[in-house]
C-alpha cells in the first residue's frame, strides 16, 4: 500500500501580526493555530511531520502529545524552503514514503476536502497542488510605477497549500537545486536567489515536471495578520466549530 507522510511547516515568525508570539501559535477559537493544521492532516495521511523553530521543538512535542496528535516534530531553517527540506529529511529517517503533502501551518482552516483532492492528483500525476482562481484584475507594474502588462484573468490562480509530490520527485528537485549552489551559499541563500516561494516552483524550474492545479477553497486563507485571524474566527464558527 502507498504511503504518504505530510509536512506542516510552522517556523515563521510572523512579523506582519505584531502578536508577541509567533502566528502559528496564535490561539484560534482556543486552540494554537499549527495545531488545527495538524489534527487535519493527521485524519488524511500516515505520517505527520511539524517543522517549526528549534527553541520551540520542546513545546510543539508536548502540545501535540496532550491534543492526542501522533506527529514527528523537525527544528525548521531560516527559510520556508529550507524548513520543507530539513521536514522531507525527517520524514525520510522516518521511512519510505511514496507522497509528500506539503502545507504551510498558518492555513488552518484546509478542509479535508481539500487535503483529499491534491492527494488524489498527486497519486494519478505525481505532482498536484490546490489554487483557486484570481477574483480581480491584476497588473504587473514596474519599478516607477507604470503598468507593464495585465494578465488574461483567465489564466491567473492564487497557489494555496497543501502541495503534494511523489518524494522521488521532490527529492530530485532539491539535489538539482544543490548542484547550482556556490561555494558556500546555503539553502535559504539559494532559495531567495531563484526566487521560491513554494515547493512546486522547485518542480517546475529544475525538474520541468508538470504540476496540476486542483480546486482549492477561497476560505483556506493563510494567516497574516490580525485581520487574518479575526476572518478565521467568523469561518469557523459558521462551520459549528
């Protein structure tokens, strides 16, 4: 039987919410804010890996034990792609693991739905993630502030998390990031080099793999910012929760 481990990535520190901890440990309807990406995933996939700030490793393994969350907690790095990689090495040390779901942390209010739909994508073509379709119009700018160019709206979707990928896949998109890396530059110098700011871009750009969009949900917002989490509070509580 296939196998498929999910990666909650929750070191960020979440500067634009001026809290004094960071997002992911909000309290959201009295319950931190990582720990509602979690138990989703938990329900979903095999394996469940949190990736979060060393100094809070401690932490993340005792709050997760006592919700009743069977998970794998991995000291993140100073990027998001770095924190999805040092999460996929956990999870390798694990075991064998056929499908990697990876999900940012502050988008707590995924629906399995949702987790169900990438991962069946991902199973049939080896490479799927949720987006949902741009509401507006959107203009590319340039740097004195005249418009460029205005995209077919048609064509634009807002990527959303989770991302699933066949590990060999991602697996191979990391090792050929690594051989463009120059002396002494890191993961998270790379990362910012080439621009990344999510794991399928690592497919398309250095593995020129395809990778599918499925429907995702307007309401699996990422937290942000105080508005964010106020707009959270009033999803779920007309979800009954």
């Amino acid at each position: 039987m296939k196998k498929t481990v999910s990666l909650i990535l929750a070191s960020g520190s979440g500067t634009r919410m001026g809290a004094p901890v960071a997002k992911q440990f909000l309290p959201l309807l009295g319950k931190p804010v990582y720990l509602r990406s979690a138990e989703m995933f938990a329900g979903v996939t095999d394996e469940v890996v949190i990736v979060t700030g060393e100094a809070d490793t401690g932490k993340v393994r005792e709050e997760t034990e006592e919700a009743g969350i069977r998970a794998l907690v991995a000291a993140g790095g100073a990027s998001r792609t770095e924190s999805a990689y040092l999460g996929l090495r956990r999870a390798l040390e694990a075991g064998a693991f056929d499908y990697v779901l990876v999900h940012d942390a502050a988008r707590c209010l995924v629906t399995e739905a949702v987790i169900r739909r990438v991962l069946l994508e991902t199973e049939r073509t080896g490479a799927a993630i949720a987006a949902v379709p741009v509401k507006n119009t959107v203009k590319c700018v340039g740097p004195d502030g005249t418009i460029l160019e205005t995209p077919d709206r048609r064509t634009l979707w807002e990527a959303q998390t989770p991302q699933g990928f066949r590990t060999d896949l991602l697996d191979s998109a990391y090792r050929a990031l690594f051989r463009l890396a120059r002396p002494g530059e890191t993961l998270s110098m790379l990362s910012e080099r080439y621009g990344l700011t999510d794991d399928a871009s690592l497919l398309e750009r250095f593995l020129r793999v395809p990778v599918r969009v499925v429907t995702g949900d307007y309401a699996n917002l990422k937290i942000t910012t105080p508005e964010d989490l106020s707009a959270a509070e009033e999803i779920l509580r007309k979800r009954g929760e």
